[in-house]
C-alpha cells in the first residue's frame, strides 16, 4: 500500500510535467499564430500592452471584480475606477470564452492553475521573461508589413479519447480516495492499538507496585516470625537447660539416697553383730556414761528430738547410744536429715513429683524424636534443592536399540484324511500272499 509521501511525489511530479508541457507549448507557438489569436481582442480593448499578449492558459495575476468590490463594500467608485472594473470584467469573459473555445489538450485544471499560483520563484521568472519577449516580438511586427501567416495545425480529439481519459482519472481518483480511506482505518487501529498497550502498561505498573507492596509486606511478616522464632528457641533452650539442670540435680539426690541407704544397712548389720558380741554387763556399766558424752557432743538433741532417758529399758538406751556412736560423720548427717525430711512427707506428694518427673521425661523425650524430625526433613529439603539445582544429565550419542523380537510362526501340520476307500485300498495292498 502505498503511503501519503508516495502520493504526494506523485502529484507533485505531475504538477512539474503539465509546467513543463506548458512552457514548451508556449515556446513553439509562432508570433503569426500568437498575432492572429489575439487580433480580435486587440481590437475591442484597445492599444496593445503585456496583459494582452499572454496566452489564454496562463491567467495573468490582476484583481478580479469580487476582490474590488471587497474592499469598499460601501462606497461608490469613482468613474475611473468603475472604467477599470469594467474593462477587467470584459477581458475576464473574453478569456473565459478562449479558454472555452481551447482544445482538450490546451486545457488547463484547477490542480495545474494553483500550482502555477503556487510555483517557484525561478519559474515565475522565466515565464515573466518570456512575456517580455513576446511582447518585444509583437512590437517588431507591428513596425515591420503584416505577411500572411501561417495557420497553426492543430490535432483533435475525438470523444471516446476524452472520455477514456476522464475514465482513467476518475479511476485514479477513486483509487487515491480508497488509499486513503484504507490509511485512516490503518490510523484508526493503530491509534487503538497504542491506546491499549498505553492501558496495559498502566495496569502493568499498577500490578508492579502491588506485587512489589506485597512482597514488602511478606519481608516485614517473615522477619517479625523469625524474631519470634529466635525468641522461643532461646526460651526453650533455657527450659531445657533448666530441665536438664534438675534431672541432674535429681540423679545425684537418688544417688547420694541409692548410696546412704546401703551405708546405713551395713550400718545396722555392723550394730547387731557388735550387739551380738558386747557382753550385756558391760553395757550396763557403760551406759550411763556413754549417754552423758553424746549429750554433751550433740546437745541433747539428735535424730530430730530429745534423747529419752528410761532407767527402766536399759537395752533401748543402749542401743540408741550405740546408734550415737556410729552414726557421727558429716555424710551420715545428712542421711539422716534426708530420711527424716523423707519421713516427713506425705506419699501423696512423692507421687506427683514422681508423675511430673516422668512427664518431663515423656516430653524430652518427645522434643527429642521432634528435633531429630525436623534434621531429617531439612536435610531432605537440601537434597532436594541439590536435585533441582544439579545440571540435568543429557544424554549423548545413538541410543541404544533392543533386539527386534521375530515373529514365531505356526507350523501347519498337514493332516491326510482318509476315506473307507482309501482304507479298503492300503489293507489290500498291505495283505501278503
């Protein structure tokens, strides 16, 4: 399709063409043709000057009647100026009726009238230069004998020629109209095309700053939830710091327990097989004093209480006194203040401790099997991340082709029917003579 710059170079050129055959006609026009063309007009207008010897197809640049009235609408001119008028508008028809009286091919069109208007300066020049010449010409031969002139042949043109011409501009013309009916559709889209990639690209924009808004927001969430994370792992690493602390402290308690109770069982084997063996005179004598030297050692109080003095039960104090006398070591102190502040409690009390004991265990226990969870399931995920990021193996070279599997086929097996004839003939050719 052909653009509005093509279209226009065309014009153009056919603008300079119709100058150019303009020019040309008027250079080949002789000064007999030119004499007797223009002596009609000579005659009615008078003395002859350079307005009345251009050719009829160059309209000459004077003041048309509308243009004079134009100027003064309202006010009657003078006579001269109504004498000028008058002698423009008679020379106007006069050229109108020339004009008309022209052959096809002489004829000018409104589109080569304004670009004469609309010429360079260059040609406007020659063709003032030519006018001047043809007028100097015409006043030589006004000096010089009138000879008899040459006429001018001139080809016709029949109707069906002016008629295909015409044709072929209107076709022309409706081509050009067409073009340029097909270049304002093509405008037309593109000008919604640019309206609708201007749309796009502002919603484009939009989503941008969304998404880019979202994934600000997604950031704040994530570092607020790793915040809080770090906060409770830290929290919990302290609880088990904690839980660990007093499992250990716990084990060593039971241990110290565990290790007191067998002290005090080979304690009391140690008391009875001495009981067994110490003479029983000798504990009565040495009773009292030994009783006397605990007090003063201990204070009078042991075990918790007073010691009970009864002279009646000499084998009780006895025993509580031998009991004195063994059990005078810091460790075993503190056995028996771990006994009695364990006779002391209730056994409700040691159940539940017991009960919560065992459920911190449980919950260790259970933190622990999460943990290791949580290893496995990040390890696996950095397979995984290995696996995707891994180059994929291409494979190179022919592949390789399986053994083609041959079809079996069945073998026909040819079974001989045989008739009672047939049977009748073999049995006697069979028999033996």
């Amino acid at each position: 399709m052909t653009s509005r710059r093509e279209i226009f170079d065309a014009f153009s050129s056919h603008v300079s063409s119709t100058v150019a055959s303009h020019r040309s006609f008027a250079s080949q026009v002789p000064s007999s043709a030119r004499t007797s063309g223009h002596g009609a007009e000579c005659g009615a207008t008078g003395p002859h000057t350079s307005d009345s010897i251009i050719p009829p197809h160059v309209h000459k640049p004077a003041e048309t009647i509308d243009e004079e009235w134009a100027k003064m609408p309202f006010v009657m001119p003078d006579d001269e100026e109504l004498f000028r008028i008058r002698g423009l508008e008679k020379r106007r028809k006069e050229q109108k009726k020339l004009d008309n009286m022209l052959p096809v091919a002489e004829k000018t069109t409104f589109a080569s009238r304004m670009a004469a208007t609309v010429a360079s300066d260059s040609l406007k020049e020659e063709l003032l230069a030519i006018n001047e010449h043809i007028a100097k010409e015409m006043e030589s031969i006004k000096a010089a004998t009138v000879l008899p002139t040459e006429h001018y042949h001139k080809e016709k043109e029949n109707m069906a020629e002016f008629i295909a011409k015409k044709r072929e501009i209107f076709l022309v013309q409706m081509s050009l109209d067409n073009k340029r009916a097909e270049i304002r559709k093509l405008e037309e889209r593109s000008f919604q095309r640019e309206e609708a990639l201007r749309k796009s690209e502002e919603m484009l924009v939009e989503d941008t700053a969304q998404f880019e808004a979202f994934l600000k927001q997604n950031d704040e969430k994530v570092q607020e939830a790793l915040k809080k994370a770090e906060q409770q792992t830290k929290m919990k690493q302290d609880k088990l710091a904690d839980i660990k602390r007093l499992n250990a402290s716990m084990a060593t308690i039971k241990k110290d327990l565990n290790k007191f109770q067998e002290q005090l069982d080979e304690c009391k084997k140690y008391k009875d097989f001495i009981l067994s063996l110490t003479p029983k005179d000798w504990l009565d004598a040495n009773s009292n004093t030994a009783l006397e030297s605990t007090r003063k050692k201990s204070g009078d109080v042991g075990f918790g209480g007073e010691i009970a003095v009864n002279d009646g039960s000499g084998e009780e104090v006895d025993s509580n006194t031998l009991e004195k006398m063994y059990f005078q070591s810091p460790n075993q102190a503190k056995l028996e203040e771990s006994i009695s502040a364990l006779a002391g409690v209730p056994p409700e009390f040691i159940e539940q401790t017991e009960k919560s004991q065992e459920k911190q265990r449980r919950l260790a226990l259970r933190e622990e099997k999460m943990e290791k969870q949580r290893m496995e399931q990040e390890k696996r995920a950095e397979r995984s991340l290995e696996r995707a990021h891994a180059p994929i193996p291409r494979k190179t070279g022919k592949p390789v082709m399986f053994r083609s599997r041959l079809f079996k086929k069945k073998k026909m097996q040819v079974t001989e029917v045989k008739t009672d004839d047939d049977k009748e003939l073999t049995e006697f050719l069979e028999r033996d003579y």
